[in-house]
C-alpha cells in the first residue's frame, strides 16, 4: 500500500502519548498500535476527527501518499 501513517511522528510532535489519545477517541491501545505501523486497512472519518482534534492536526498531517513505496523494510 502506497499511503503512510504518520502517527507516531505527531504524537512524538505533541509530546502526547498512545494511551492518552486512545482514551481521548474511545478505541483501544491495541488499535492505535496498528494506526501507528499501518496495518489497518482503513479508518472511519469519525476517529480520524478525533485523532486530528487531540493532536490538533491535519488528516495530511497524519496520511501520507507514496508511489511504489516497498514497505516490508
């Protein structure tokens, strides 16, 4: 898949962690661990708003398009 998730970098940016913003949107910490590696096939809008909100972001902040990007490194 060609699209990035940024989340770690932001959460890092915020100084904010993984548990906090897991409360704040009402998901698991298991759920925000694959946000954050990218094993998700897709995300309802509903928590992107709230991610965005807790880390007061952009959904580009967090969503990064790739072309041809090989990421089994």
């Amino acid at each position: 898949m060609s699209i990035l998730v940024n989340l770690d970098a932001m959460l890092a940016k915020r100084k904010k962690r993984s548990r906090e913003l897991a409360e704040y949107v009402g998901i698991t910490e298991q759920n925000i661990s694959l946000l954050r590696t990218g094993r998700v096939r897709g995300i309802r809008f509903s928590t992107l708003d709230k991610i965005c909100e807790f880390l007061e972001c952009q959904p580009g902040d967090l969503l990064e398009y790739k072309s041809n990007v090989d990421l089994t490194q």
